[in-house]
C-alpha cells in the first residue's frame, strides 16, 4: 500500500498546494537561497498529491542527517 497524505483545508487542491510552494520559494529567495533538485522533485510530488508536508519534512530531515554524517 502506498503512502497516504494528510491534506489540510488550505491544501485540498493541486491550484492551493502549487500557492503554497510558490509562497515557500518565494520566502527562501527573499532570503537569498533556492529550493535544491532535491526538494524542487519533493515539490511537485506535493502539488500532485502524491505526498503531504509531513512527508517532505521527513524526507528532507533524513536526507540531510545522512549528509552531515558522511561530511
């Protein structure tokens, strides 16, 4: 079974969650970064409504754990 992501009512459609990213790209810029392949990829798995927010803050956490370990 594949994984089930939890929508809240500002998220229930791709339009509101492709705002949502925009708003986040938008604030990391503002503070002169850029979202990575890694999360841009996470991103539009979110819009699709294949994965939730949770999902990406655990993605993100793990993927980035393991690179201050081998760093």
């Amino acid at each position: 079974m594949g994984y089930l992501p939890h929508f809240c009512a500002s998220e229930q459609t791709p339009a509101q969650r492709r705002e949502s990213v925009r708003w986040a790209v938008g604030v990391a810029r503002s503070q002169g970064g850029s979202a990575s392949p890694e999360l841009s990829a996470l991103y539009g798995r979110y819009v699709a409504g294949e994965i939730d927010l949770a999902y990406i803050r655990a993605a993100l956490s793990s993927l980035y754990s393991q690179g201050e370990r081998s760093g």
